[in-house]
C-alpha cells in the first residue's frame, strides 16, 4: 500500500488554481501565495512549488514538465533493468553457454553468490527460474549423494596429497579400492575434476648421456626385451641430473625389472664412476639384508655412459658373477625402462616439490619417495599393486625361493 500524502490531492489542485487565479489579478497579486497557503494550511515554499511546476505544464515557464519527467524516470528505470539483466547473463553465460538449462543446484550456487548484488527475484527471472524453486532448495535438506561426494571428495584430496599428488583417476580409484572404499571410477573422476585434482603429466627433458671413449664395452644381452620371470633376475640402471641452488646433484637408481622396485640409488654432486658403483654396492647390500646372497648370472643393464664402461664397475659386476649389458651409444630405447623410471622421479618428484637448495634436501626428498615409490605406489604394470607387495606374493607363491621377510622396513 503507498504511503498516505502529506495533502490531498483535491487540496493541491484546489490550492494551485486559487495561486493561479489571485496572481492574475494585479489587486490581490502581492502576497497571494503567502496568504493562500496561510489560509489552506499549506508552506508557501510548498505552494510555490506546485504552481511554479503548473505553469511548466501549461507552457507558461520554460522548463521540465511532469509528464516529461515521468517519461525521463521510467527511461532510466528500464535502463537500469537493461544494465543489470546483462551484468546476470553475463556473470552467468558461464554454465548457461551449452544451451541447456543447468541444474538446480548449479542455479542455486549462482544465486547464492550474486543475491547479494542483484536480488533473487531479478536472478530468477533473468535466468527463467522460479523463485520458490530457489527457497525450496535452500530449505531442504542436503541429498544423501551430496554428503557422500563431500565426505568422498575430503578423502581424495588427503590421499592425493599423501601420494605425491601425481596419482590420475584410474589409479586413485585403484588406490580407494585397496583402502575399503568401493566407489565407481566415473565417480572418482568426476569428483577430481570438481577439486581440480589432477595426475602428474610427464614432460620433454634433456638427456645427458656421455658415451666412453674406450671403444671397448659389453654387448647388448636384453635387446629391449624388459621382462623378467624371477626377482633379480635382470637389473636396469641409469641416473639424471637435478639443478639445485649450489650446482647440480647427480641421482642414479637400480631398478629390478621384475618388479620395477627400486634396489640401489645414491645422489652425488659428482658423476664419476663412484655414482654408479656405489648404486650397485646398495643395491647388492638391500637384496642381501633380504637374503639373496647369489646374484651370479643377474643381467645388469646400462647405457653406454662413461661411468657405466669405466673399469671400476666392470670389476665390481664380475667379481659378483653379474653380466654387463650395455646398449647402444644414443638410443634411450635400449635402456627404456630405467628411463621410466627416472622420469616418474622427475615429474613425481623433482619438479613439484623445487626449487631445490642443496645435495642434502635432494638427497632427503629422494629417500622418502623411493620408499613411497617400493611401498606404496601402484604400478600399472603390475596389477596397481606396489613393488613391495609383487615381491611378497611372488615368494608367498614360491615358498623354495628365497623369501623376503627380512627386508628393511617402510618409513611409513
């Protein structure tokens, strides 16, 4: 209902003609309005108002005339509703670009976030939507799958984030499964994608692989064919660089094809042939710890890198009765798998935990993601299960050989 008048309109119009009439008439013109609006009850200023404005309507006093400035107001009004009905689409062509109404809930998301700028009511209409379709969803309650897909999407972002963050969907699913939580891979993939939480993407990288100058080097015994029916049974070795603050750190591994479990690393701010052997010593010193004291007839795959050729490590592999294989000078194909290994550590590792300082923070950082790498990450290509885990079943299965129980601890 419109808030009364200050005067009746019969009294404005009544008073105005009065006004009109008394200063037409030069005998009663000093003074009219004064004494008019004395009598009538009514401020002169008021009264000079309305019959300054009456004369304006009649073409007797330059200026804007009533119905003028009506039609000025509801201009301004409808351009004002112009402005904000494309400030909604606008802020809303985002969900509303594929054609198709979005759902309630998007909706709803919307309007919570704009309410406060726009209104509901003009949000609803812009976007075709009833008002109470809004208040109805704000009032009920929260759907069962709702509070599933929030309790779900809190235990995806903890566990990605205990695994690196570089696990994809399949794999998360994979790894919710192996954790007690049966849920759908589209499932698990459209809640990643709702948190932005995305697997660790591989990138080019420059290879630095000095070939030996001796000319005298092993053949190839593996001729690309990374399988292996037993454990330590073929070994495939290489190492990369790691830019830190105070130089390069010089990392290389020792990878058991079988299980692709990592063996034998060592970081070094140096890439003599000290770097690979002391790998191998490790990886002959973590396999004995395990109880495999035999390693004679292990095929030990390498590229042709001088460190790999230098006398040093062909000593050492003959004096365990291990047989050199090295691949041709150039063709990262003949030692792949070593290569795929060093590049999960790259882009599992290095390059989303950086920028490194020093060979100690390489070095640490390394230790706690070969043990994570062994232990608890699931590899493809074993069935999503861990190296670790492969192992154990393998002996669990072949109880003649030599079992690992003995095997030095997880961190974790």
């Amino acid at each position: 209902m419109a808030a009364p008048r200050k005067y009746p309109e019969e009294l404005r119009e009544r008073a105005i003609r009065m006004a009109v009439d008394a200063r037409r008439d030069p005998a009663t013109r000093v003074g009219a309005l004064r004494r008019i609006g004395d009598q009538l009850g009514i401020n002169p200023e008021t009264l000079w108002n309305w019959v300054t404005q009456a004369e304006v309507d009649a073409g007797d006093r330059p200026g804007t005339s009533t119905s003028d400035a009506q039609r000025l107001a509801e201009l301004e009004r409808e351009n004002r509703e112009l402005r904000r009905s494309n400030a909604i689409l606008r802020s809303a062509s985002g969900f509303l670009r594929g054609g198709a109404r979005p759902p309630t809930t998007v909706i709803v998301q919307y309007i919570d976030g704009h309410k406060s700028r726009f209104g509901v009511e003009p949000i609803c209409r812009e976007l075709q939507v009833a008002p109470s379709t809004y208040y109805a969803a704000r009032s009920r309650p929260p759907a069962a799958r709702s509070v599933g897909d929030a309790e779900l999407t809190r235990v995806l972002t903890v566990e990605h984030a205990a695994n690196y963050g570089v696990y994809g969907a399949r794999k998360m699913w994979k790894h919710l499964h192996r954790l007690g939580h049966p849920v759908g891979r589209c499932r698990v993939g459209r809640l990643m994608r709702a948190a932005d939480l995305h697997g660790a993407v591989r990138g080019r990288v420059k290879r630095t692989t000095i070939p030996g100058k001796d000319g005298c080097r092993a053949g190839d015994l593996v001729n690309r064919a990374f399988t292996a029916r037993v454990p330590n049974q073929l070994w495939v070795a290489d190492f990369t660089y790691v830019r830190t603050w105070a130089g390069f750190t010089y990392v290389a591994f020792i990878i058991d094809v079988f299980s692709r479990m990592i063996v034998g690393w060592k970081a070094d701010t140096t890439m003599r042939a000290d770097l690979v052997t002391d790998t191998l010593e490790m990886a002959v010193w973590s396999r004995g710890r395990a109880g495999v004291t035999d390693l004679a007839g292990l095929i030990h795959q390498t590229d042709a890198g001088a460190q790999y050729v230098s006398l040093a490590l062909t000593e050492r592999l003959a004096a365990l009765g291990m047989r050199a294989s090295i691949g041709t000078v150039g063709d990262a194909y003949d030692n792949a798998l070593a290569e795929s290994t060093i590049g999960l550590f790259k882009t599992e590792l290095i390059r989303r935990r950086g920028p490194w300082r020093t060979l100690d923070d390489v070095e640490i950082a390394t230790l706690e993601w070969v043990d994570w790498f062994n232990n608890r990450r699931l590899h493809t290509e074993l069935g999503d299960i861990p190296p670790a885990e492969h192992e154990t079943v393998y002996y669990r299965q072949n109880p003649a050989s030599t079992t690992l129980e003995t095997r030095e601890p997880s961190l974790h």
